[in-house]
C-alpha cells in the first residue's frame, strides 16, 4: 500500500511538471509583398531571409540570401528601412523573444515601442526624437544592431506649392525632404503618374507642361501635381497649379470724325497715329499678342482700320533649382511667360541687384515660355532670399516675391 502511493505521489509530480511546462513558442514563415503584390522577401523560423528585386517593368532581376549566422540574435531584414515618425516597422531575425515586453528596440539609441513579437520578428514604429543610425534589439539571449542605417524622413513638400499656368507653359517643381531637395522621387498629376495631355505631363525632374487646351467655359482649371519618396509610399507633398486659357483679348475703339462735306475729297495717304493703352491681367492676355483697333463706319463717315500691338511685361513662375550655397557655379532654369527678346537676368535684394551673383549666356526658348543662364555666386554672398528678375524690350519682370520668382542663397 505504501509503496502504491509512492507511485501516485510521483504521478501526481510530473503531471504537475508537464502541467506548468510552457513549450517555446514556433517561428513561423514571413512573406512580404511590396504595393503591386510582387514577392520581395521571406523569412524562415531561424530568421535566414532572401529578398526579391525587379527591374523598372517588373522583371525579376537578382535574389539576395542574407544568413541569419552564428550569434544567439541577429538581425536580418528590417523592412520598410526608411520612415517618418510614427512609422510601422517590422525587423527580421533571430534569438527574439516571443514575449514583446522582454525586448527592447532603439533607433539610433531612442526607445521604441515593441507591439508584436515572435522568435524571428519584431514589430515596432519610429518613435519621436528617432534620427538616421543602426536599429539595436535585446532580448534574453543578446543583442543585435540592423546590417544597414534605417533612414528617419523628414517631412515632403513641393516648391512652389502654388502656381499659375497659361495653356501649352511650363513650370517647374522641387521636391524637398525635410527641408532639403532630394530626386528620389515620383511625379504625378491628379494622381495619374506623369499625367497626361488633358491635365497637363510632368517630367521625372518636376517640369509641368500644362495642356495646350482648357476644356470649360470658366478659362482656367486647378490641378495638383504631387511627388511620392520612391522607398516610402506613403511619404509625398504636393503642388496646386492654376492652368489659364491663352484667351484672344478685343478692345472696341470709337473715333468721331468731321462730318462730310459733299464736293470734298479726302487725301487717304495723309497717316495718323493711334495709340492704345491695354490694361490687362498677364494671366488673361497671350504675351507680345496682337490688338485689332478698329473705326467704326456709319453712313458717309470715313472709315480707317489697323492693327495695335500690345506688348506684356514677362512673368515669372518658376525656377530650378531653387536654392544654391555661396561660392557655386550652376546653371538655372526660369520658367514663366513673356521672355522672348530677354536681354537681362538679374538677383534682386531689397537695395538692387546683388553684385555677388553674376548671369551669364542667358537664352530662351522659342515660345518665350523658358529661360536659361549660367549663375555664379561668390563666396561672399549673404545667406537668404533674392527675387529673380527678367527683363525684356517690353519691360521687367515683377520685384516682388510671389514664391515661384525666389531664389535663396543658403
């Protein structure tokens, strides 16, 4: 009898055991899809990965195998590995714990939130204060630093954020990160990358060419160019364009005449001059357009007819790049309406043109829509902004910054 409860006894204690025993919890497969659904990495339980890339229409182009090594933990993969604050994370690896308190994660030595956690992955955000560097997980077993920098963005916009367009010009755009241009970007137009010839095309440097045509009875229509970061999806900033119609501009010019008087005759080579003075809006007038100024005839009166020329004063809306460093050399490109014939460009401060910056083999474009110069600016040049200044046989360009017009020296 005693000896049977020996035997129950010790039952009972490994019951117990098996009971309070907590098996560790299984790795499983990760497959990772980027936005078009293509397959560009996998993951197996011991935290080896194998990333896809393709090329620009889709092609499969290499397969990379990244081995998760010797180390007690490791990391492998960290995807996306560029983000904004607030940004979801996933890190691939080894040696986690599947318990998401018992890691801890920093970004470039800031903490972060670890949310999910799995042997071989981690899911975490950028946290506030992050800033570009290594990404760093501890666990039970160790630590592991990520094989590459993980890249905190900074805010996206486009310059100018806001412009206006006649039919058939062009525009160009910069976009910034955090302040700073940057080319790793896409461009689209109302969502359409690079647009089309109804709403106007835009190039891979951000040059808008608006529609030749405005469809509507208004004359104008509003679009909006935007520039995604090509490694961030979800990180753009974008631009409003006001596209204008080229509309044909008439103006009625009554002129009264003597009576006539029967028995006379009137000398037709006798000449004389009629001046017109158009008040307009650029945005509404075809630069360097012609006028028709006409003599109404009535009865006997005499009548005369002949053809005024208005001339605009150019317009400038845009300009690339937008910004340079004192001491550089750099071509610049304007872009506006209203430059043929240009004989001058200039960078204005608020005492006159800046003798540290010097223009030279200015050169515009047929349809007096672009011009482009040689810029250099002296190592002597004051930080800040200048007004881009053209000028023409009929006149100059506004002094006043409206945005696309200035150019900073920083």
């Amino acid at each position: 009898m005693l000896e049977l409860r020996r035997v129950v006894l010790l039952l009972v204690v490994l019951i117990g055991a098996l009971l309070s025993f907590v098996a560790p919890a299984a790795a499983d497969i990760f497959y990772l899809y980027d936005d078009l659904g293509r397959l560009i990495a996998v993951v197996d339980p011991e935290g080896n990965a194998a990333t896809y890339t393709y090329d620009e229409v889709g092609n499969l182009r290499a397969i990379q195998r990244i081995d998760a090594g010797t180390s007690l933990v490791g990391i492998t993969l960290v995807t996306p590995n560029r983000g904004r604050v607030g940004t979801q994370v996933s890190i691939f690896g080894k040696g986690f714990s599947a318990t998401a308190a018992q890691n801890t994660v920093t970004f470039n030595g800031t903490a972060a939130t670890v949310t999910e956690a799995a042997p071989n992955r981690i899911t975490t955000s950028v946290p506030a204060g992050a800033t570009t560097g290594l990404i760093s997980v501890t666990s039970p077993l160790g630590t592991a630093t990520s094989p590459t920098p993980f890249t905190v963005a900074g805010a996206m916009a486009v310059e100018p954020a806001g412009a206006a367009v006649l039919a058939g010009a062009r525009q160009q755009f910069q976009a910034t990160e955090g302040g700073s241009p940057t080319a790793d970007v896409t461009w689209a137009v109302n969502g359409i990358t690079e647009g089309d010839t109804t709403i106007g095309t835009i190039s891979a440097s951000g040059l808008y060419m608006a529609p030749a045509t405005i469809l509507g009875s208004t004359g104008t229509t509003t679009v909006t160019v935007t520039a995604t970061h090509r490694d961030d999806r979800q990180a753009s900033g974008s631009a409003s364009v006001t596209v204008i119609a080229r509309t044909a501009f008439f103006s009625a010019v009554s002129v009264a005449l003597a009576a006539y008087a029967p028995g006379r005759t009137v000398n037709q080579n006798v000449g004389s001059s009629l001046s017109v003075q158009v008040a307009e809006s650029p945005a509404l007038l075809v630069a360097g357009g012609p006028v028709a100024a006409a003599v109404a005839e009535s009865g006997t009166q005499f009548v005369g007819a002949g053809a005024v020329a208005a001339t605009v004063a150019p317009v400038i809306t845009g300009r690339s790049p937008a910004s340079a460093a004192p001491g550089t050399n750099l071509a610049i490109t304007v872009t506006g309406s209203g430059f043929t014939g240009a004989t001058g460009l200039s960078f204005l401060l608020a005492t006159g043109a800046d003798s540290n910056i010097s223009v030279t083999n200015l050169q515009v474009n047929p349809d007096g829509t672009e011009a482009t110069a040689q810029v250099s600016i002296l190592s002597g040049a004051v930080v800040g902004g200048r007004v881009i200044q053209i000028t023409t046989p009929g006149g100059a360009s506004t002094r006043a910054g409206t945005g696309g017009n200035v150019f900073n020296v920083q």
